[in-house]
C-alpha cells in the first residue's frame, strides 16, 4: 500500500475482506493493530453497518482480584481511530473515518508482531505440517522458516503461532475421537490400496483394546524375508499407556524392515493370541520358521497355539539383563560369567558339551539351588546355541535386533500423543527404512574387486550376493585359507574331513557327498545363518570341479535378486489421481526452482514478480468464472473420503507408573500382581486381505 495512502468517506470496497484487508494494511503501515467491533443486521439477516477499530480502542473491563497465573498487559487506552461502513447488496462503502490517535504507533522492528497482520499462508503451513510429520520439533522447524524467509518478521507469523496452528491441526486429525479417527484413516487408505490390511479389537463398550495394521509392501516383505521374526512389547505410547508392539524382519542387506506393528491394551494371552492370529491371517497363514520374544509365559502360551511349527527362541538380552538382577553377584564375576554364563549361551557347540559344562558350574559355583538358575536351565532349548545351531535366526540372538526401531518409537512417543500421530510417525519410519534398502540395493550392484581373483567360487559368490552378506561370506571364505585337513576318513560315500586352524587346538568335521555336492559342518552355519562356513569353504575348495556355490547353498533371501518373482502387492494399488495434495507438491518443487532462478538479480525478480501476478489474476478471473455443478469431475479425488463403518471408542486414559518412556519388565523381571480381570473383548472387526 502507497506510504501516504489515506480512507476517505465514500470509497467503495466490493466486499467485507476486501476492505478488511484494505484497513489493515493501512494499519500495520501505521503502526497500530486493528479489531472487528460493531456489526448491525436487518431483519433478512443482512449486514448494514461494519466497524473496524483500533485495538487500543476503549478500556479494558476490570478483573476479579483473584489471582492469576498470567497477568496479560493492557493496552486499550480509549483511542476514538476507527472506520465506519454502510454495507448494501455487500458493497461496502465508507461512511465514517477517524485517523487520529491517542497512543504512540509501534515501531517500523515490531509491526510483524501486531496480532491482525499476523497469518499462516498455505505455503508456510503445509510446509510446518510436512516438518512435523518427519519428527522435526515445532521450534526447529519455525527456525527453518525463519532462516528461509531471512528472519522471522518476513515471515508473517511468530512462533506462538505455529504452536498454535499445529495443536489445531492435531485437535482437527481427531476431532471423531482418536481411535475412529485412525480407523477412518485406515479405511482411506485401504479404498485406495486393497491389500492394505488392519484388524481391530473392542471391549463391550465399544473401546479399543487392541489393533493391528500393516501395508501392501510389508506382506510383500514377509513373502521374502517371513522365516524369521522378532516381536518385542518393548514400549507404551503413554496416552492411553498402550504396548507398541511392532513386527520386525530382516531384509537382504541384513537390517531390519517392520511387517507391521500393534497396539495391545495388556500383556494376557487372550491378547496375544487374538494378535498373532491377525498377523498369520493378513500374511496369508504363512508362519515364522523361528520367533525371537522375551521370557513372558503369556507370550509363550500364545506362541505355542497360534505358531505350533515354529521355533521359539528367547532374547538372550533378556536373559542377561534378568541374571543382572537375579544372580548379581555371580553376574558380576568375571571367572563365572565369561567361564560358564556365556559359555553356556554362545560357545556349547553340542547338547553334551552344555551339559557337562553346566555340571562343572554347579559344582565349582554351588549353584545346584538356585531356584532363577533351575528356571533358567529349564528352558534351556530355547536360549542355548548348543540346542539352536539347526534352527535358522539370521544370526539373531536376541529381539535388540529391533531396539534400533524401537528407539525411534521411543524418541517420537510423549506423554500426550495420540494414536494418530503414531501411526503417522510410524509410517514416515517405514518410508525411511524403505528408502534406506532402496539405497543398499543401488550400491549392491556389479562386483566387489576379489581379495582372492581366481576363485570361482568367491566370483559366484560376489555375483549374488549383496553388498552386505558378500563381505559376511568373503570373511569365511579368507578365513578357509588358515584351515588344513589334518584327517580324512569314509563313510560310505561319504568323504569325513578333520579341519584345523593354525594355532588353534579345536577341531571342526565336514561331511562332504561329491555324488550331490552336499557338504555340512558341525558348526551349523549355513543351518543358523544362510551362508557356507570356512570349514565348507576349505572342503570346497579343494575340489577343482567345484567353482560355483551348489545352488542347495544359495538362500534367495539374501541374494540381490530376493525379491525378484514375488507378488509385488502394491501394484494393486489403484491410482489416487491427481489430488490436491500432489498437486501442491508438485508446484512447490517447481515453484521453488522458479523463485531460485528469480533471486539471481534484480531483472530476474521482475520478471518472476509480474509473472506470479499475472498468474494470480488469471486463476482469480477463472474460480470467479467456474460454476459449481452437483457432478464432481471424473478426474477430480478431492471428494470427501468416505468414513470406516466400524464404530469405536477411545480406550480409558490410564495413570503409568514410573518414567512412561521406559523399558516394560517382562513376567520373570517382576512379581506379577493380582487383579481383576476386565470385561472380555466381546467384538471382533478386521479389515483387509
């Protein structure tokens, strides 16, 4: 607005925000904030009179004397500034105007902060939400702004109101309750993408207990790497003090990929059993060769009825951090933990050998009557590698495998979010970790330069592998050279080799079949991890027949072609079309290539200033020219989408005991209390596959 620009009586304004807009202008040029005051109506309900005044106008009406924690400054001092229209058929034409104020005008460094001028504009809002979905913290992602804009009073709007415009978008994402919310959002996605699948539990209330979700491309995922899964109950979201249970895998590169994750209310095996049987169902009642959970009977129970057939194996750091707190002392000796505790746990290569071992800690230790000790031994065939080398875990021992996920659920859970929020903080997480295999499968392409040339079988090996399980196998392989066959005895036809490494007394013997090039170590390997051991290795290479893998030796989950004939489910997908939202990422990628090439001078500027004018009065002369018809356009989405018909409430808000960020103790870590029990889910919705 010109510098010198005054209202005078009579000018004509085509409606309410024109002159609105026109006044404030004015006002902030001044140095003065701007209210709506006084509105008059006929008896249609039409507006005749409108008064804008300045915010210093009148006086403030007194307070009671009680006390307050925040006592807002006055700034009303009864200044008579105001305009006056006289509104007809919504023209608005001035009719009274007073220039003259009481007060000194704010200064040219804080006209930004008066309260009228301030807004949001769509541009800065969207890109607030985008900051926030990502994890960014709302004062971060203020300060990003700011520095973009060259400082905050460019950018129109001060901090408090980000704040302000994010705790509204969060109230508006559940303005339905938080759980109908989520399951609206699930149904969404799901009109879009069949294969997306959810299954939901509700008490006889109608409230949530428990909840299951995951993707297309996660059953895609499980149909590559399903055979071995971690599932840990590792953190709550604090709101409604729920368990976070997510379902982790391992992908070819050896890093965890999520197949989906849940929400349980408590820890029973009711529950448990009701998640794991929508797990199986959504992943097409295809089980885990092997499971990796913590040490909970609830847990286990449920196991051994949903999974019968697959292998149960317990996190071992669980079991140390129990022996931490059971047998603290013997724990914290060296002489016991490393001689026999982890013996125990990592070095018995054979159920005798544990056996003995453990004779040896009772009667060097007296260990004979601890009762944590007597538990522990009784489970032993799930925690032991003596009784696991056949069962194949990926070279997992324990569900901190996840804890690299789980503490990216645990940065983004607070105390006050909602279900929401997480699912959306959820699927940003699967986005990254999608994009980081994305990454490791580019930089898996060609071959590694050979530490040995002339093998063929390392050759092979580069060939297929990827980049990851390559320098895994490549390590066994320069390993086999240090190997001599110190014995070779026949069984049938069956080739028995005695293997030795230089300078170490232990033994290892392969068995090798040349009639079917089977080969098999009592190391177990290849059975535990998917990839042939140096002791293979050596017997192999021996061979001068042999210079490729036997294909019986190639496990396709850790090749770079794992994924190669597999269902690909998000092809099922249906194509969103053009929505809004797309539309507006794509004009921001453009437009903020425009405003870079606009920057470079001053010619330039002009040239990308008049444009975007021209612009702005082309699309306002086309909405005002467009008629509003009942039949939405046939490539037009921004249809309202329709809502999920399951009807639910939110679960109860429960008080958590201690830090609500910490670690849940499983049944052996605590002393479980008596309680009673709640009414029993009497409702049953899933949707999806």
């Amino acid at each position: 607005m010109e510098k010198d620009f005054e209202f005078a009586i009579g000018m004509i304004f085509s409606n309410e925000v024109e002159a609105y807009h026109k006044y404030v202008a004015y006002a902030i040029g001044k140095g003065f904030g701007v209210r709506k005051e006084n509105l008059y109506r006929n008896r249609k309900g039409e507006i005749t009179r409108r008064t804008f005044v300045c915010n210093c106008e009148g006086y403030s009406v007194g307070s009671s004397d009680q006390e307050k924690k925040f006592e807002r400054y006055e700034v009303r001092c009864g200044c008579l500034a105001r305009i006056k229209f006289k509104v007809d058929n919504g023209v608005y034409e001035v009719m009274e105007y007073v220039s003259d104020h009481n007060h000194a005008f704010v200064p040219d460094d804080q006209k930004h902060l008066i309260r009228c001028g301030r807004m949001i504009s769509d541009p800065y809002k969207g890109a607030l939400v985008d900051m926030i979905s990502a994890g960014v913290g709302g004062t971060t992602a203020y300060k990003v702004l700011a520095n973009r804009a060259g400082g905050s009073k460019n950018l129109g709007f001060i901090l408090r109101d980000s704040q302000n415009m994010i705790q509204t978008e969060r109230s508006n994402a559940i303005s339905g309750g938080d759980c109908q919310s989520l399951l609206n959002h699930f149904h969404c996605i799901q009109t879009q993408n069949p294969m997306f699948s959810y299954a939901v539990q509700v008490d006889q209330d109608g409230r949530l207990t428990n909840l299951f979700w995951r993707d297309s491309l996660s059953r895609f995922d499980y149909d590559c790497f399903g055979d071995v899964l971690v599932f840990d109950t590792t953190y709550r979201t604090n709101k409604y003090n729920m368990i976070c249970a997510p379902f982790v895998g391992v992908n070819h590169h050896w890093k965890n990929i999520l197949f989906g994750c849940a929400f349980l209310l408590d820890e029973t095996a009711e529950s448990f059993i009701w998640l794991f049987e929508a797990f199986l169902k959504s992943m097409g009642n295809k089980a885990p060769k092997t499971m990796f959970i913590d040490q909970d009977q609830a847990m286990a129970k449920a196991i051994r009825i949903v999974f019968p057939n697959t292998q149960h194996r317990l996190c071992t750091w669980h079991i140390m951090k129990n022996a931490n707190e059971n047998i603290p002392n013997l724990y914290h000796n060296s002489d016991f933990k490393d001689k026999y505790f982890l013996a125990l746990m990592y070095r018995c290569r054979s159920e005798d050998e544990f056996e003995c071992t453990w004779r040896k800690m009772e009667e060097e230790w007296s260990t004979e009557n601890n009762s944590w000790l007597k538990r522990l031994y009784g489970l032993r065939h799930k925690w032991s590698l003596a009784f696991g080398r056949d069962t194949f875990s990926c070279g997992i021992r324990s569900s901190q495998r996840s804890e690299s996920t789980n503490n990216v659920f645990q940065r983004m859970s607070t105390k006050t979010l909602t279900l929401v929020e997480f699912v959306h903080h959820y699927e940003e997480q699967v986005k990254h970790m999608r994009e980081i295999e994305s990454q490791d499968d580019y930089n898996s392409r060609g071959k590694p330069k050979l530490q040995v040339p002339n093998s063929g079988i390392l050759t092979h090996a580069a060939s297929l592998y990827t980049r990851t399980i390559f320098k895994r196998f490549n390590e066994e392989y320069l390993q086999s050279l240090s190997e001599f066959i110190s014995s070779t005895t026949l069984d049938g036809s069956v080739h028995l080799y005695t293997l030795r490494c230089l300078g170490i007394q232990r033994e290892h013997v392969v068995r090798f079949d040349p009639a079917n090039l089977s080969v098999s170590c009592e190391c177990k390997l290849f059975e535990s991890k998917g990839w042939l051991c140096r002791h293979a290795l050596k017997v192999l290479g021996g061979n001068i027949l042999i210079t490729r893998i036997p294909s019986s030796y190639i496990l396709k989950r850790w090749t770079k072609g794992a994924k190669q004939g597999i269902v690909d489910y998000e092809s099922h997908q249906m194509s969103p079309g053009a929505s809004k939202f797309n539309r507006f990422s794509t004009l921001m990628q453009q437009s903020l290539e425009l405003m870079s090439l606009g920057a470079e001078d001053a010619n330039t500027m002009k040239i990308v200033t008049k444009n975007m004018e021209r612009a702005k009065a082309e699309i306002s002369s086309y909405k005002s020219s467009v008629v509003v018809t009942d039949d939405a356009s046939d490539d037009d989405d921004d249809t309202e989408p329709s809502l999920c018909k399951i009807s639910v409430l939110d679960p109860l808000r429960r008080k958590g005991k201690g830090m609500g960020y910490g670690r849940l103790k499983s049944s052996s870590e605590k002393k479980k209390k008596k309680s009673k029990k709640g009414t029993p889910s009497t409702r049953i919705e899933s949707r999806g596959e």
